[in-house]
C-alpha cells in the first residue's frame, strides 16, 4: 500500500486550493520534490450548488460545477496529487501514519491529513479531534475544528469551512493556500512561495 505524504480529505474549493498550491510548490522546490499528495471527495461541495458573481477572477454566472471541474483540471496539469472520487469513513493513526478507509472499501496510509470537508458535518471516524460548533452563522448544526495556524495538532492539518472562515470562496480558497505554504514550511523549514512569472 502506498503512503502519501499528505492526504487531503476534502476536495471542494479549500482542499483543491491547497492541492494546487502544494503541486506549484512540489514541482518547483527540489527540496521537495517526492513529496505525494492523494485528495479524497464525496463529491458533495457546497460550490456545487452555487453560482459565482463574486468570487475574484472567477468569471460571473459560472457555475459551481465548472468552477470546481477547472480547479481539478488545474490541480492534475501538476500531474502530483492523486484524486480519489470515494468518501472517507474512518482514519486511525497509529505510531507511523494514518490509516484511511473510504467507502469504496479500500485503504490508503499517509504520514500528514489535511481536513477540508466543510462545515455541515465531522462524518469521520476514529479521530480524536477538537470539534467545536462554527461560529460565522446563527446555524448551530454547523461544525468547525479547534487549530493553531491551520494546524489541529502533530501531523494533522485543518482548512476551507471546517477552519472557522465565512463561507465565501476566495476566504476558503485563501486558508487552503496558507495551510499549503505551512505544511510545506514544516516539511522544508522554509516560507515556500511561488511566483510562476
Ligand atoms: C447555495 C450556495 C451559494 C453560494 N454562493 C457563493 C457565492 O456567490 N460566492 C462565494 O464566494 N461563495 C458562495 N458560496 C460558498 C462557497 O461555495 C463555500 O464557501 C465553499 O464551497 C466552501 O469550501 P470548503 O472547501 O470549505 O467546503 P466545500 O467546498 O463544501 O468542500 C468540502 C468537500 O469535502 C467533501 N467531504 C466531506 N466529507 C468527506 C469525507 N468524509 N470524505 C471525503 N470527502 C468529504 C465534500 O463532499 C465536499 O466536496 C455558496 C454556497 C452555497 C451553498
């Protein structure tokens, strides 16, 4: 069974962003160079239902559909993260990695987790993780994840909706990026940012 480096749970805007900026920085940094990263999605983004009129560059009254299908035709141009289309139901970590298990009835490992499933639920067994309720909506069914600069605790990682952000695609974009430039400050000990041009 392969081990990734990262496993990104979550494949909707914030842990698409992540994957992207995590692939810039893989391909350009040699230091990093055989750093893997597996995405898993449920398919289930809350883009999915939207419309864009107001998200930065993204042009007005495109879908949520296309919006999501371009950030993964723009994350696999990298050719690095490996997208899993499976819905992951439990992860146990044991001395070395994390186990994952989706629904699909397969199993991965990864040494890092980066959580990006949205706010409406934690649908994930077997963690111990600091659940909290979401504090930007009067919708008390929201959930949210205790962290420190997107970091929950040693080797686990946290973004998008699930960080405690307002629900606005350039704001969830926006910690999928900065929890990449940490996880890969961590791995390097170096403030990685790519400027392509
Ligand atoms: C109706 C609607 C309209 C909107 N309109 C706008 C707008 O006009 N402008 C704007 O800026 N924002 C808008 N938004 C907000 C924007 O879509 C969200 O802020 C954004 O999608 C949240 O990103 P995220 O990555 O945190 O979560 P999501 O994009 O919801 O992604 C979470 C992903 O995690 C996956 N997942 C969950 N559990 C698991 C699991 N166990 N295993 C694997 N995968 C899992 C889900 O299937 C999903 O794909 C709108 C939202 C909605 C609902």
């Amino acid at each position: 069974m392969k081990n990734y480096d990262l496993a990104i749970i979550g494949g909707g805007i914030s842990g698409l962003s992540a994957a992207l900026i995590l692939s810039a920085g893989i391909k350009a940094n040699g230091s990093l160079k055989d750093k893997s990263i597996a995405i898993f999605d449920a398919g289930g983004s809350d883009a999915l239902k939207a419309k864009f009129f107001n998200a930065p560059g993204v042009k007005q009254g495109t879908s949520g559909k296309k919006a999501i299908s371009k950030l993964v035709d723009q994350v696999q141009s990298y050719g690095i993260a490996k997208l899993y289309n499976t819905r992951v139901t439990e992860i146990i970590r044991n001395e070395e990695c994390f186990n994952i298990k989706t629904k699909k009835e397969k199993e991965f490992s990864a040494s890092n987790l980066l959580l990006a499933t949205g706010f409406r639920n934690w649908n994930i067994e077997g963690l111990d993780l600091p659940i909290k309720p979401f504090t930007r909506t009067d919708n008390n069914s929201r959930v949210a994840i205790e962290h420190k600069e997107y970091k929950v605790k040693d080797n686990i990682y946290v973004c998008g909706l699930l960080s405690d952000v307002s629900s606005h695609y350039p704001i969830v974009a926006g910690t999928g990026a900065q929890a990449a430039i940490n996880i890969m400050y961590d791995w390097s000990g170096q403030w990685i940012v790519i400027h392509d041009k």
